[in-house]
C-alpha cells in the first residue's frame, strides 16, 4: 500500500531549469510551507542608536564602526555577563547546519561561526569569520578568513578549507538525507576550494545578485571538517562541531542552555556589531514551552525575556501599558497565500468567482482585528517592490453577486470546497473563515481541512490533490525580493503543490505557468536594479490579473515584538523581520 | 435528551415497583435524592439549553465578527465575546449539543456492545470468553487518550462524511471512546453474567427445561436493565469529559465547531490572560454537566442497588 | 496463588503481542511520515531520489508483517529503532523521559492516596452529617472537573492576578530533588483532584458496606474503641477496592500526562507521545506507546498480587 502511494506521488518528472530559475524553490517541506524560509533566516542584530540607518554598501564602511562603537551612552551602556531566556515549543531535529535548519536558530546561530551575516533592517553585511568579502569578477566570491578561530571540540583552528568542505556537501545532503537546506539556498555556487589556508574562493555558475545574502544564512555555519570526514554519513547531527562564540552545556527534552565558548576568537577589527568584548551575554538558556498560554504566563512572570508570535495588536495592547515590558510596532511582513489546486480551476472565471467570494474587508475587519491591508505578491515590507493599495485593491474586489454567476458560467463541478490548511492558528482561523465565506457568497459547500505539518506537506504535494483550495500563512522575508514569490514558481512550489506546471495536461495553465517561468528568469538574472523592478512588477500584474496560481489574502498591518525591559539593545526590527531571534552579539542583560 | 431522563427514571421505577405507582417513584426519589434532584433539574437545564440553542443563542456561533471582538460579559453577551467576534454565551449553547450528542452517541452503542459481547462470552463460555476476555484486557491497557490519538492520526481522512447527524470528525470520536468504554462495560456485565448464570432462578429454569438463549434474554438480561442503567449514567460524564479532552488536544470535533474543549485550545489560549471569561466559562458549563450526570448517577444507583439501600 | 500469578504473566507477552500488532497496523495505515515533513523541495526527480533512498534506509518500502516482525524483534532486545523525523536512536528517548513521567504518575498517586483516603474515611465514620453531606460534594465535584481547565486556570489566573506561574524550568529530580518537586507538585496536584475524589468515594462506600457487617457488630461488641474498629477492621477490609481504584486511575494519571505535561511543559513520556503521533513519527509513538501500554499492564498485575496479600478470603 504504501509503496503505490509513494509511487503515485513522485510519478511526474519535469525538466528542470536553471538553479537560479527556482529561486522561488525555497525553503523546504514544511518550512517551506509554513516559509519559515530555510537558509533565509535573517539577521537579528540591531542598533536601536540608527534603528533606520541604510547601508549603501555591501561592506561595513569603517566610519559605521566607528559610530557603532560609541552609540550605545554610558549610562545605560552593555553589560557583560547574564543570562538570556526565551522559549520555543519543540525540541530540535538535529544540529547540523547544512541538514537541519527548523527550530535550531539560537542554537546554530551561537554554536556556528559564519563567514558573514547580514542585518535586514539596515541592509547591511556584518563581517565574523571573513574580514571582508571580494568580488574580482561577476562569478567570483573571495572571503579573507581571520586567524585565530578555533573550533570547540579539539581546540584545532579554523582554515578556508573547513569552509570549502561544509559548503561543498550540500548537494550531497540534499540527495542523499533530505535536507532541510534546498538547492535555491546554494545552487549558485559552482566550486568552493580553499586558496590557501585563510582565503576562501567560491566560483559561481552565473552571475546571481542574491548570492552574498544567501551565504549569510545560518545554514552556512561552518563546521569541523575533521569531524565531517569521521562521520560516514557527513553530517554532524548531534556534536558540537562548531567556532561559534557559545557552546553547548544542555540541550534535551527540557530545552537548551548555550555557555560562552571561553576561547572564541577576539575581533581584532570589530565590526558594526561583533564589538570588542561581545557577545555581552554569559548565557542563553531555551526552555520548551509547549503550551501557548502558559508560554504567555511565564512571559508575564518574567520567566522568560521574550515571547514570539504576538498574534495581533489586541495580544500586543495586553503589554503595552506594563513599563516591565517593551512593546514595538513595526511594518508586518506576515504573509497569505490562497493557492488553487489549479488543474480544477482552469476556467479563469472559476477562479475569479473566489476572488470576488471572499469579503477582504471583513477579513481584515474580524481577523487583523481592524488592522489590516491588501498584498500582492511581493509583500507590503519591500517598499519599491510592493504594489501600491490602490492597484492591489482593484484586484482584490467582493461581489457575491458577480461570484456566483461566473461560477454558474465557469460550469466547474465542484461540489465541496475543501480548504486545507495546517494547525498554525493563523491558518486554520483563515480556511475556517475562508470556508464560510465560499458557503455564503459561491453557495458551495465547503470545509476547512486541519492538518499537522507532516499531513499538511504531504497533501500538498500528492499529485492529486484532495483539496480545492490550500492556505499557507508565512513569514515572508524581505530580501532578496525574489523570496517573495516563493508561492509562485512553477518550477518550485507551485509546480509540485498547486497543480501550476509546464507539465500539466491542460494548454492555458501550461501557457500561464510558462510565462511566471520565464519572467522569473528574466527577473533573477537582471543586474540593472531598476529593470529587476521593472520586471517584478510586470510579474505580480500578471499573476494579479490572471489570478495565478492563487491569491495573495490581506495582511495584518503590523507586527509587533514584545520583551522584558531588562534586555537591552534587542533586535527588534530585525526579529520582526525574519521572524527568528538569532544573532545577538551586541544585546545585553541590564543588572 | 430530557426525554431520556425521564425515561430513564421511569424505568429505573418500573424495574422495581409496580407500573400503577409511577409518579409517586418520582416523587419519592425527589424526597430521598436531593442531590440526585439537583443533578437532575441542572441536566434537564443543560439539555434545554442545548435543544434550544438556535432559540437562546445571541448571535450565531461559527460567525466572524457578528460580535464585537474579546469583550467582556455583559447584558448583550452573558459570558462576553471570544477573539473571532463570537458569544462566548452561543458558543457554549452549541458546545453542550457536541457534548450531549457524542456522550449519549458513546454511551448508547458501547453499553449495548458491552451487554452483547458480555451475554455472548456468558453464553458460549470457553474458547470465546476467553478470547473476548483477552481483547477487552488489551484495549483497556491503552490510556484512552492515547488510543483516540492514534485512531484520529490514522482513520481521520478515510472517513466519509454522515452528513448532518454527525461529521467524520465525530464518528471518529463516537468510535474512539467507544472502543475505550466498551471493554469495561463487557467486563462489568460479564461478572454479572457468571454470577446470575449460577443463580437458583436459573437452575430452576434450566430444571424445567428452558432453553440457553431463553434463559439469557428472559431471565438473566432483565436482572441486568438496573446495571445496565448504573453504568451508562457513570458512563456518560465519562464519555463527555474524554470527548472534550480530545477536543482540547485537537484531534476532536471539526475545527470551528463550537466544542467546550476545543474552546479552551487553539487560538483561544492567545488570549486568557486578557479575557479569562473565554477560558472560564466553557470549561464551567463542561463541569457543571459532568456534575449533574454524576449527582444523578449517583442517586440513581443508589436508588437501584438493593445493597446500598437505606444506608444514608 | 502462584499458579495463578505464573498465568497472569505468561499472558503479559501476548498482551503486549496484540497491542504492538493493533498499534503497528494503525499507524501502518497513515500516508505519509516524519522523514519526509522537512524536506529541501527543488525537483520532484530528486526528492524522488531522496524518498527512496529514505524509505530503504527506514525499510518502509517493506510488506506489512516483514516490517512489523522486524520491529517486534529488535524490541524485544530493547531496540526501539530511530525516529523518523531526527534519527536519534529511540530508546535512550525513552529512558531519559520515563523516570520524568513516572515520578509525575507516582506523586499523583501519592496526592491520590494522601487526600482520597482520610476523606473517604472521615466521610465514612459520620454518614449523614453534614460534614459527610460536605465532602460528598466536593469529591463529586472532583470527579467532575476536567484537568485540562483546572490547569489552565493554575497557569493563567495566577499570571494575570500576581505576575506569578507555577511554571519553572524543568530540572531533572536526580539533579535538584527540591526544586523538581517544587515544578512536579503543580501538575501532580491538577491530576490529583479528579483521582483523590474517586479514591474517597469507593473508601467510603466500600466503608460503609463493611461497617454493618456482622464481624463489625462483633468487634463493636467485644468493647473495642470505635476507633480501633474502624481502623483495623473496617478500613482493612475496604484496602481491596482501594487498591483496585488506585492501580485502574494510575492509567488514568498516565493518559493524564499527555495533557498534564503539555500545560506545565514537563519533558515527559507523555508530551513525547502526543508530538510523535501528531508528526507521525510512528517508530517513536510505537515505542512511547508501548512503553505506556507495558506500565499499565504491570501496575493491573501487581493490584491483583496485592489483592491476594490484603485478602485472605482470595485464593486462585
């Protein structure tokens, strides 16, 4: 049984296009899904001093170090020493970066040593392992490792080909263990080999704009390659095998308590944020907090420093008045995708009577709790990119009347309308919301389908669908922008899960899908950054007006981060950013 | 449901006094089960409440905002509004109908599966008493919320819909608690089995020639009706509590509907520490029926069980 | 006696048997499993590839029994395979969270006999009185309450009154026995309520039965105190069913844990069970289950035992 029902799933083959043409072919299974955003993971630190400070270049000026260096006042300055607390509500899958990047972060953020990260909020690249990072040519990436780094287990140093060994496996991790990390994190990369002991070369296969924030990822922490080549497997699963500044003490079903690695490598040229004598914190302890209301109890107790998800602006209007806590608004980059299962909907007027079914004020009246606005399919957080409110509400239009006569006219014979949709609240509120507006406005029976995430993946990938319509709440990120149409590619997720392939049986899908595919190679392979403009814009019109190969539902207005006032300097705009708490090298505990 | 109270209070007369004297049972029950009385009058009131939900509701319950979002009570919204803008007031109206309907669904087909496997192994004895015996020893070693768990994991997308009787989600549940109660009815009953087998009736009976399946449904089942009732009434609130615990843990009723445990869970837990009146008031409605079933199958018992009669 | 005891365990393994073989198939019947959930998507070939090599490495391409003899095999050598989801060997799994869930189940059941007896006593030896009349109600009650909601309300009104929670960072009992009994007692106290109030109903009514026995009216009879009645003869022939309602709740306090530890966030068996069935990371559920299922059956063996110690009357 199960071997004809794995069969029935990967039957369908499709030629595979460029690396670069799945960019959207991000972030895997669940996370995927859910878009975490494997490997996208955005940097956390912040600088509350410049909170909106751009950075033009790529590199760290010097003067920004400078400045950084003395933004902190005295009086209120950081503070070695510490513990930070915060929670989450599963256990790791493992700590190898290049396998497993779901539910790790605070782990493979501290325990890894990466060669540079990158701060959202500023747009900014911040120096660790590499001093800097050339490019000679178009194709060529060199990164100038700092001596002195040296790795827990064995004390050994840190070489360039540590660096060429941990990026080099990830195709083999993919193919062989079902990585979490897939290949639009690191398809680009060609060769990586080591010049000599501290410089490491990276060849890429074309030219790609994203390619310095994508190796900015926690997934490319830097591993033992000793190690690697004593584990048959090539994964380092459960040992520390990191550089990172904290070493693992604890980390079992309880949680996980991360201590100063007491021979992490001082920076001799502190950058923006790896200031002299960071990281401040003495510890960062992870407890597992299953449940959402006693996480939130331990959160008022000040149990906990800081709680995720803050819900909505009631949720966040709970802490705002409490002085014990600090409570941010910032632009959301929540995003929601309503996809089709496209095969059943090829009749475009079918797909508008959904569009026109769905009462979006209401929606964002009742669920954004007031707060609320349209999106397309860049998300609202990439100003530039982003549609304005006025072209996106022309779209976006609800007429019950229009929605069931076009879908008398479309003549699909669809009797129940089942929305599927995972156990994450912010989407199993939406298909039940969702289902009751197709009851009441189409007149169709419908249903919302809960899943857990295993279910919920393996349903959207089988090839025949047994749902209608697929919710899928996430986190988009906001850079690069290309990440925005993650659930739009047909080569990628739309493709494999909405039934929106080259593949598919029908002309005007495959003629729709083809035209995505060939702007989104267009777009990814653009250096001019107005034409990428250009050509993204003349993407998102064209999904918007074709209604392919979904919708892109309204979206909270803000999100919102709250943590104990005794944190100071939190990444707060970066947190909100990415959505994930990871690198905080310059946060501190206040006494 | 009030209807089945009744009749089972007028059973429960019948099976010990004669027909002519029905109501002065009632009234005699009244005078000796005060606390049964109050059990009694909350069940008729929870039963009301759910029969007339679609009356008594202040707005509808699977609604999106036809309330004002997290509210606290007040005279418009008795147990105040939850965070999808629904009464709190409604939603525990519907909520009593999930409860009643899967408790009394459960109750039903396991007391008369028990009662049959129990005559049967009674009946036939050896091999198949035997057999029953051990399958009853295996179901009951599995916690019942591990076993719903798994059964939810693995049956819930084979299921077909019923319709308006009962979604797929609730068969499942009818199914899972009924494999957990039915075992423990099966072995209550069967002792009782053995031992009226063994009773002089019977051997007179069997003396003057009646035959196997005769003696079982004339002479044994009748003695059994008081039992029967005994355990159903402990069964029930039972049944609720392990429907609402599943509920609660999401492998419950569809999601959206109106469930007294399923309120308690999900989104819901976001916010209790801002408007405990959506953490309060669903779980109290959940306990107050389980405390009139358990006040009424508690005088009911002892009202039906010679042994204790007389005690109090 | 010992025939009967030798009986009884030569019927534990094919318990367990039937257990393993009703629990395998259902999880069998389940499309889809934890291996797969966080999968890096780019081509169908190659998650095609990966699939395979996957369910080769796991055996799942295998026929129903193959896979199930395979299992049953290496468990019985106390091999419980790896998860599917993070390939950590699952045995160890179980052995760390085992002791955490059976400390939780052992205090229960000590709150249970702690409160439900003198209850059950007390009620007992004034029958009628309005203490009696009291306690009655409060031990209904008892068993009415659902342990999720009182749970509930102990993490959240608390949080919402004094800024406080009964909720600390789990440490294990043999690393700081005072403050892992200071995290326990919270859920302990909240799977107590409801198997207290039990335990006090069947003391005192199986009390009371006992109390108009004739041997009773005797020992009253011959002058002794009322108190040593009650507490040698009266209470010791009521042990039985005491015992029996001890060892049937422990399973309750078992499933209880599911719940119980997800609230109060205790690195248990049982919220391992609940995160592998839900994620379907069936070698781990199979495993955590059976472990459950393995405890309960010994605690029904050892009541039986015990009956035939306190109750000269039964011999097997």
């Amino acid at each position: 049984m199960r071997e004809s029902y794995w069969g029935r799933y990967w039957r369908r083959r499709r030629s595979r296009r460029s690396f670069l043409i799945g960019g959207a072919a991000l972030a895997a299974g669940s996370a995927g899904l859910m878009a975490v955003g494997c490997g996208d993971d955005d940097d956390d630190d912040a600088e509350p001093a410049e909170p909106d400070e751009p950075a033009e270049t790529a590199t760290a000026a010097p003067e920004e170090t400078a400045r950084a260096t003395e933004a902190p006042a005295p009086a209120d300055g950081p503070m070695p020493g510490g513990v930070f607390r915060q929670h989450k509500t599963q256990v790791d899958d493992g700590i190898d970066p290049g396998l497993k990047v779901i539910n790790n972060n605070e782990i493979l953020a501290r325990i890894y040593n990466h060669t540079h990260l990158y701060k959202v909020s500023t747009n900014e690249f911040l120096f660790d392992a590499a001093t800097a990072m050339e490019q000679p040519d178009n194709t060529t990436i060199i990164f100038p490792l700092r001596p002195g780094m040296t790795f827990h287990h064995d004390g050994s140093p840190v070489t360039a080909e540590d660096v060429a060994s941990t990026w080099s496996r990830f195709p083999s991790l993919l193919a062989d263990q079902g990585s979490q990390v897939n290949e639009a994190n690191w398809g680009f990369m060609d060769t990586i080999t080591a010049a000599d002991e501290l410089t490491a070369q990276v060849a890429l296969k074309a030219p790609a704009a994203s390619a310095p924030v994508l190796m900015a990822a926690t997934s490319y922490g830097i591993v033992s390659r000793t190690l690697l080549e004593q584990q048959a497997n090539g994964n380092v699963q459960e040992l520390d095998a990191g550089a990172g500044p904290y070493v693992i003490e604890q980390r079992d079903a309880a949680g996980v308590a991360l201590a100063r690695y007491p021979d992490y490598y001082a920076h001799e040229n502190p950058s923006t944020h790896f200031l002299e004598g960071a990281p401040y914190i003495d510890r960062h302890e992870t407890r597992i907090i299953v449940d959402r209301a006693a996480a939130k109890a331990a959160f008022l107790a000040e149990d906990i420093d800081y709680i995720p998800g803050i819900a909505d602006r009631i949720e966040f209007e709970e802490f705002t008045g409490d002085d014990r806590f600090v409570s941010k608004e910032v632009a959301s980059t929540e995003a929601r995708f309503l996809a089709y299962d496209n095969i059943k909907f090829v009749d475009k007027r079918a797909r508008e009577a959904v569009s026109y079914a769905i009462d979006y004020d209401a929606m964002i009246a009742t669920l954004y709790a007031g707060d609320g606005v349209y999106d397309g399919p860049v998300g609202q957080a990439l100003p530039g990119f982003a549609l304005d409110q006025e072209t996106l509400k022309s779209y976006r239009v609800f007429d019950p009347q229009k929605a069931r006569q076009l879908w008398e006219a479309s003549g699909v014979e669809i009797e129940n309308i089942r929305i599927e949709t995972s156990i994450d609240p912010r989407g199993s509120t939406l298909a039940e919301f969702l289902a009751r507006q197709m009851e009441e406005n189409l007149g169709v029976a419908s249903e919302p389908l809960i899943h857990d995430v295993t279910t919920y993946v393996a349903r959207a990938r089988e090839p025949i669908k047994q749902w209608e319509l697929f919710v899928v709440p996430y986190n988009a990120s906001t850079t690069p922008e290309i990440y925005n149409m993650t659930m739009m590619n047909p080569d990628a997720f739309a493709g494999v899960s909405w039934s929106f392939g080259v593949d598919q049986p029908d002309a005007s899908l495959v003629a729709n899908a083809q035209k995505l595919i060939d702007l989104t190679a267009a777009q990814a392979q653009e250096v001019d950054p107005d034409l990428r403009l250009e050509l993204m814009r003349e993407m998102q019109l064209f999904a918007l007006e074709e209604l392919v190969p979904g919708i892109n539902l309204p979206v909270p207005g803000h999100s919102w981060v709250v943590y104990n006032a005794r944190m100071g300097n939190f990444p707060e705009n970066d947190v909100l950013l990415g959505g994930l708490l990871n690198r905080t090298h310059d946060m501190w505990v206040k006494s | 449901m009030s209807g089945t109270s009744e009749a089972t209070a007028a059973l429960s007369q019948q099976a010990i006094r004669p027909p002519e004297r029905r109501f002065a049972g009632v009234f005699r029950f009244v005078r000796q089960q005060r606390l049964g009385t109050i059990g009694a009058v909350l069940i008729i009131l929870v039963v009301f409440g759910a029969v007339a939900a679609p009356v008594l509701k202040t707005s509808d319950p699977e609604g999106f905002g036809v309330a004002p979002l997290l509210e606290s009570p007040s005279t418009s919204h008795f147990f105040g509004t939850n965070r999808e803008g629904r009464d709190v007031w409604s939603r525990v109206l519907y909520g009593g109908r999930v409860s009643l309907k899967i408790g009394l669904a459960t109750v039903i087909v396991a007391a008369l599966g028990g009662t049959a496997l129990a005559l049967i192994a009674g009946y036939l004895g050896g091999v198949v008493d035997f057999a029953l015996g051990r399958v009853a020893d295996v179901l009951i070693a599995f916690p019942s919320i591990l076993f719903a768990l798994t059964l939810h994991a693995s049956l819930r997308d084979e299921l077909p819909n019923l319709g308006e009787v009962l979604a797929a989600e609730e068969f499942l549940l009818v199914v899972a608690i009924c494999i957990v109660f039915t075992p423990v009815i099966f072995r209550i009953m069967r002792g009782n089995v053995l031992e009226q087998r063994a009773a002089i009736y019977v051997e007179s009976a069997r003396v003057i020639g009646a035959s196997e399946t005769r003696i079982m449904w004339r002479h044994i089942f009748p003695n059994l009706v008081g039992l029967l009732l005994i355990v159903m009434s402990t069964t029930l609130p039972a049944a609720i509590l392990t429907e609402s615990a599943l509920s609660f843990l999401g492998v419950g009723v569809e999601h959206g509907t109106p469930s007294w445990g399923a309120d308690l869970s999900g989104t819901n837990r976001n916010y209790f520490v801002r408007a405990p009146w959506i953490a309060i008031f669903p779980g109290l409605a959940l306990s107050i029926t389980v405390l009139a079933f358990n006040l009424f199958g508690d005088a009911l018992r002892d009202t039906l069980d010679p042994r204790l009669r007389g005690q109090r | 006696m010992q025939a009967y005891i030798a009986r009884r365990l030569i019927a534990v393994p094919f318990m367990l048997f039937g257990m393993s073989l009703l629990l395998f198939w259902l999880l069998f019947l389940r499309p889809g499993n934890a291996a797969l959930t966080g999968f890096g998507l780019v081509s169908p070939d190659q998650n095609q590839q990966a699939i395979a090599s996957l369910e080769e490495e796991f055996g799942l391409d295998r026929p129903f029994f193959v896979q199930y003899g395979d299992w049953a095999w290496n468990a019985l050598q106390g091999d419980f395979g790896i998860s599917l989801k993070n390939r950590r060997p699952v045995t160890p799994e179980i052995r760390s969270r085992l002791p955490v869930t059976a400390e939780l189940g052992l205090l229960t059941v000590l709150l249970t006999a702690m409160i439900g007896i003198p209850v059950g006593i007390i009620s007992a030896i004034r029958p009628g009185t309005f203490l009696d009349g009291f306690l009655r109600i409060v031990t209904i009650s008892g068993i009415s309450v659902p342990n999720f909601w009182v749970a509930t309300l102990v993490i959240t009104l608390p949080a919402l009154w004094w800024a406080w929670t009964p909720l600390w960072e789990y440490v294990r009992f043999e690393d700081d026995p005072l403050n892992n009994l200071k995290i326990v007692i919270w859920p302990a106290v909240t799977l107590a309520i409801a198997t207290a109030a039990y335990v006090a109903r069947i003391v005192r009514s199986s009390m009371l039965e006992t109390l108009y026995s004739d041997f009773v009216r005797t020992a009253r009879a011959k002058g002794l105190r009322e108190r040593a009645v009650v507490l040698r003869h009266v209470f010791r022939s009521s042990m039985i069913a005491v015992i029996t309602v001890i060892g049937i709740q422990l399973g309750a306090v078992l499933g209880g844990s599911v719940i119980a530890e997800q609230i109060f966030g205790i690195p248990g068996l049982g919220l391992l069970v609940f995160e592998s069935v839900v994620s379907i990371d069936y070698t781990v559920a199979l495993a955590a289950i059976m472990v459950f299922a393995f405890m309960f059956t010994l605690v029904n063996l050892a009541v039986d035992v015990i009956y035939t110690f306190v109750d000269p009357r039964i011999r097997y």
